[in-house]
C-alpha cells in the first residue's frame, strides 16, 4: 500500500487528475455492474422459486400415474408438453435412485443467462417415486429487461454518487497541497513570516511548496536584517552616540506627548529641566576631547542613577542635559534638580591620577504655569538656567517671568539680525589708518553699521548688537557678508587696502579661509590688500585654533592683525605664537596717556616687543594734539582715531584719503568731518 501511494505522489498532477477520474468512472461502472448482476440473480432465483411452487401441484399430478407405473413414454410426453410452456427450457426426470428416466428440451436450447432451475420431489403417501427439474426462463424476457432497465436507471444516482464521494476523497488529497499552499499564502501576506508549507508530495504542487518554503526562509531572513537595521537606525536616531541617552530629537517627541497629557489634565503638573555643564569647554580646550568625551560618560551614568523612572533623562547636545518628569508643586521640581546637582558634585573622574569634578547650571520651568506647548516651556527653562549661570553657576533656579524680558529682549534681536541680512540693512564705514612717518594712509578698517528696518536714520553700532550676535551664532553669517562686501568694493578702489574684524565663533567654526579665498577669486582681488583683524581674547581663548587660522589666511596672502591688544590675557610671548603683522594697542592704554607714566610705558613696551617681531603697532583712540604728538615718540608706527578721521561712507572716506594727501602738517590740523548718528 505504502508502494503505490508513494507512486502515486510521484505521478505529475495531470495525470493524477486524469488517473483519479478514470478510476472514479470505473468505480461507478462496477458498482452499477455488481448491483444489476445481483438484481438480475436475485429476480432470476424468486420468479423460479415461485412459479416452481405454483406449478408443484400440476406437476404432481401429471407425473405421479406414469412413474408409478413406470410408464417412461407418458412421462417423456407429458415432459415435451411441458417445454417451451410458461418459459420453461428443459425439463429431466429422475427416478427415486436418481436416475435420469427422461430429459426434454426446447429445440433453441437452454438460456443459461436468464435461465433457473427447480427441483421439484413427486411423492405419495409419504412415499417417494421420483422427482422432476425444471430448467425455464424467469418471466417473459421483456417484462424481465424492463425491470432491469428501471433498476439500472434507478442505480444510477447511487452510482454517481458513490463516484462524486471517491473522487471528492481523492481529490482532496490531490488538492491537500495547494489548500496547504494558498493558507500559508494568505498568512505569509498577512505578515507571518515563520509560516511554512507542509506538502509531502514529490510533485509539481510539492516543487512549488519546497520553492515556497525556500522563498518564505529568505525572505524572513531578509526582513529580520531589515528589522535589525530600523532597530539600529531608530537606536541612531533617538539615541545619543556617546552616552546612550535619548537625543534632542527624541526629547522634543516625548515633551510633546507629556504636554498633550498635560493639556487633557490639568492637575497633572510636568517639570522641564536644562542642565548645562559649568566651565566644561576649558576640560576640553585643557585636556582634549577624548577626557571630555569620558567626562560626560561618567556624568551621564550618574545622573541617571538620580533621575525617577517616569521620568526622561536626555542629551540634547554638547554639554547639555534636559529632564522631564512629572511633579506635584513647584517645590519638587527644585528638589529634584539640587539632586541631580548634588550628584554632579560627587561624580570624579579620575585622569592620569587627577582627580575632577565639574558642577552645572540647572533652570526649571513648570507645565502648564510657565508654558502650554513645548517652544514657551522651553524657552522658560532656558532663560532660567542662564539665570543659575549668572547668579553664579552650580546652582538650580526656577523660572521667574520676569527674567524673560531680557530673553525676549535677545530673542528681538536675534530675529532683527536675521532681517538685517535678509534686507541688506548693514551698512559698511571706513576709518583710516595712518602712518606716522610720512602722514599717509597704510590702510583703512571697514566698521559695522546697522540701519533700523523701520526708522531708517536710526543706525545702531556694533556695541549695540555684536554681542547679541555672537551669542546667538549669526556672527559667523556677519562676518562673511562683511567680507563679500568689502572685497566687491575693492574692485573700484585697485589702491585700497582694508582691515575686516573676524570674530571668535567664526575663527572656531572654521572654514573662513575656504570662503575667503573663493571670494578673492571670484572678485579677482590680491589677497594682499586684506589685513583680519582677530582680537588679542579671541584669539588666546583657543590658542590652538587661532594659530591655525592665522596659518591657513597667511598662506592665502592676507595679513593678520591682533586687536585690543592688552585688553585681556595680554603676553608677549604670544606674539611669537601669531606671527601677527599688525598688533592694535587697546584704546584703554591710549587715552590719556600724556597723563599716565605707567600707560606710556605699556605702550613702548608693546611697539618695541612687536618691532622685535618684525611687526608694526597701531595706537587707536587717538582723539587729541597731544596724544598725536605722544605717540610717535613712543615707537608706534601708525595711528587711528577721531584726531585723525571719522568713520564714514568709502566715497567720503576716499575724499578725506586725497585731501590728507595734499596737506603736510597733518598731525596738527584735525580735518572736520561730520560726526555720525549713533
């Protein structure tokens, strides 16, 4: 049996088909077959039976006086009138011993199809003489072949039936496969991967579930390493490289939520937490990214230890930390962030045997008293944690409202700095600045001015807005297009050189030397007539930083001058370091130095140090006859202030350049320039 299923399997599906329904054709045939055999056997048997019992009496009668005396032709004659009556074929007679005495029979002979034969014994008085057999037809062949005809029709049903039943077993073990098939179909479409298809058979329907299984196998695979890379990429993108906190990104999502929560529950109160690291830029510039990178690894690690587990601990960038956690008043919000203080404190690092710590600035800001969407809220807890930097750092404040109008302050300005460059409202001055020798101009330094957007003789300097925007980074944005501009003019004054003042952020952010060299192309300006003035803070605040900018502009062919020299870290030795071509003297040793010794020698001190540097000074704020007079004296070699000029557009500066030319006591005669709006 196992033989031919395992045939069976093998066969093609075609011809199982073909096969399955033959047989069932068979099948049904057959069973017609047996059911009319037996029927016609069965009709066959009872018409004999009944028609031998209804002849049983006339038979007796006619054969029991001639056996009994043993009258054999009368026998044979009532035996020949017996054949061919009601169907009867043949007819044999047999003596008590069983003998054969007389056998007659129709001359067409016996129909053994449709024929019966019955015995029937002739006796009397208990006395048996012998016994008679007849062989005839069951009824008249015509009303015989109708029956079979009604029972055969009647067969049918049954018969296709039985066939319908066979073939519907069959075919279900032949179509088993691709039931099995379409399921695991349908549940690898609906998303289950680890479905397979369980088909035994070695035929097409068991290639193609093989195949399938195959397919199911690679493309589970394939999807588990696409699902291992989103559960990266979504890692990636929610978490912080460093230190595995969640990032800014994610924060800002869950702060939405919580707020949503918050909007739909007002008694649930929500507490958002900036924490700022103090002085962490000096570990960096001190002992390298690399003890800065572990610095905040270890803080992070701490802080999370104190961080509740509701709560989100995050960080949002550099040495920024941000928290959200549900409170109960204001006061738990502060409790909370001296916590995290606290274990800021107590968090070491330990480095090449140094031990170090670092404290932080915290600003707390409430949901919903301080804000209703996440901008305000964390606008708020900003302008606190500035507020915990100012009133000293290590220390956590709450947000006040009324420290947010300084922050709305910036903010204006910020937004007003943005339009400056939108709309072109910067404007450029020029102030001389002049050798000391012969009364020329060496150079003149280009002077930021703001224009008001919506009072246009209102012009602001830069001590109004520079440090807003150094705060805010547009600086750096300020500073290229001071650049741009002053390069495009250069192209109409071929005898003009100038001074461009570049800030700190733009010095760290790099890349100034790329953007200016493409700007000098563009414009096909010498490089020469372009002296960066860095200030003498700037530049020392990242020592590192400022030599290799001062290195790349140097290559390019600009000069470098060092700005307010004296104004912060100043030393000597730095000047070595730069390489400067121009050291500015702060205007703070220059004013009225004819009344301070200590001054006069502070600044010869400087000229003979940068003299030595093989470098030139410049005194600024020179307002007055005797500070022009002094000067000179003390070994500066070039000047720049109000005794001498004014700030003021390049075609009236140009004007006081030739003017100046045609004078000769210069120092003596200050010229009248009009005095700007401020």
């Amino acid at each position: 049996m196992r033989f031919v299923v395992a045939w069976f399997d093998r066969l093609p599906f075609r011809l199982k088909l073909v096969f399955l329904a033959g047989a069932s054709t068979v099948l049904a045939l057959s069973f017609m077959a047996l059911v009319t055999g037996i029927l016609v056997w069965w009709t066959s048997a009872e018409s004999a039976r009944f028609q031998g019992v209804a002849m049983r009496p006339l038979l007796a009668a006619a054969f029991t006086g001639p056996m009994i005396e043993r009258d054999y032709a009368s026998v044979e004659e009532v035996a020949r009138t017996l054949v061919s009556r009601d169907g009867i074929q043949e007819v044999t007679i047999r003596s008590p011993d069983g003998k054969v005495l007389a056998q007659v029979r129709t001359p067409e002979g016996v129909d053994d199809l449709l024929a019966s034969t019955q015995t029937i014994v002739l006796q009397e008085n208990g006395l048996r003489f012998g016994e008679v057999s007849l062989h005839f037809v069951a009824g008249p062949a015509r009303t015989l072949l109708m029956a079979l005809f009604w029972v055969v029709l009647a067969c049918v049903p049954v018969a296709i039936a039985l066939a319908f039943w066979v073939f519907k077993g069959w075919a279900a073990r032949l179509t088993g496969g691709l039931e099995q098939l379409a399921h695991t179909t349908r549940a690898l479409a609906g998303g289950d991967l680890s479905v397979r298809a369980h088909v035994l058979t070695r035929d097409e329907v068991g290639a193609l579930a093989a195949d399938f299984n195959r397919m199911a196998g690679d493309l589970q695979q394939q999807f588990e390493a696409i699902r291992q890379a989103e559960n990266a990429q979504r890692q990636l993108a929610e978490r912080d490289p460093l230190t595995g906190l969640f990032n800014r990104r994610a924060f800002e999502v869950e702060l939405d939520r919580r707020l949503q929560q918050t909007a739909a529950h007002p008694s649930q109160w929500l507490a958002l937490m900036y924490l700022d690291l103090d002085e962490f830029k000096e570990l960096n510039d001190n002992l390298g990214h690399a003890a800065g990178d572990a610095m905040l690894i270890c803080v992070a690690s701490a802080l999370r230890q104190q961080v509740p587990k509701e709560a989100l601990f995050a960080r949002l960038g550099g040495d920024e930390f941000g928290f959200i956690a549900w409170i109960e008043n204001e006061q738990a919000a502060l409790m909370l962030a001296e916590q995290v203080l606290q274990a800021l404190r107590q968090t070491t690092l330990t480095l090449g045997g140094t031990s170090l710590r670092l404290t932080g600035s915290v600003g707390v800001a409430v949901a919903p008293m301080h804000g209703h969407n996440a901008s305000d809220l964390a606008s708020a807890a900003d302008t606190a944690m500035y507020r915990a930097k100012a009133a000293g750092r290590n220390a956590a404040r709450l947000y006040q409202p009324a420290t947010h109008e300084e922050g709305l302050a910036k903010l204006d300005w910020n937004q007003r700095l943005y339009r400056a460059l939108e709309l072109n409202l910067f404007e450029l001055r020029f102030q001389g600045i002049w050798r000391t020798q012969d009364g020329s101009l060496s150079h003149a330094e280009a002077l930021l001015r703001l224009r008001d957007e919506n009072n246009p003789d209102l012009i602001f300097t830069p001590i109004q807005f520079i440090a807003h925007a150094e705060r805010s980074g547009i600086i750096r944005e300020i500073d290229r297009w001071v650049f741009r501009s002053v390069v495009g003019l250069l192209v109409h004054q071929p005898t003009l050189c100038v001074a461009v003042n570049v800030s700190a952020s733009t010095i760290k952010a790099g890349g100034f030397a790329a953007f200016a060299a493409e700007i000098l192309r563009s414009f096909e300006v010498s490089p020469h007539r372009i002296v960066i003035e860095i200030t003498e803070t700037s530049a020392l605040g990242d020592l590192t930083e400022a030599r290799l900018f001062v290195a790349d502009l140097r290559a390019l062919g600009c000069k470098i001058a060092l700005d307010d020299f004296g104004s912060g870290y100043a030393s000597f030795a730095y000047l070595k370091q730069l390489q400067a071509d121009l050291v500015k003297i702060d205007g703070q040793f220059v004013q009225d130095i004819d009344q301070h010794a200590e001054n006069r020698i502070i600044v010869r001190a400087i000229a003979e140090a940068v003299q030595l540097s093989a470098g030139e000074t410049v005194a600024e704020f020179v307002e007055d006859e005797v500070s022009a007079r002094l000067i000179p004296s003390l070994g500066v070699s070039l000047v720049q202030g109000y005794w001498f000029d004014r700030p003021a557009p390049l075609a009236q500066f140009m004007s006081t350049v030739a003017r100046r030319a045609q004078e000769d006591a210069y120092l003596l005669r200050p010229v009248s320039c009009p005095v700007e709006s401020v």
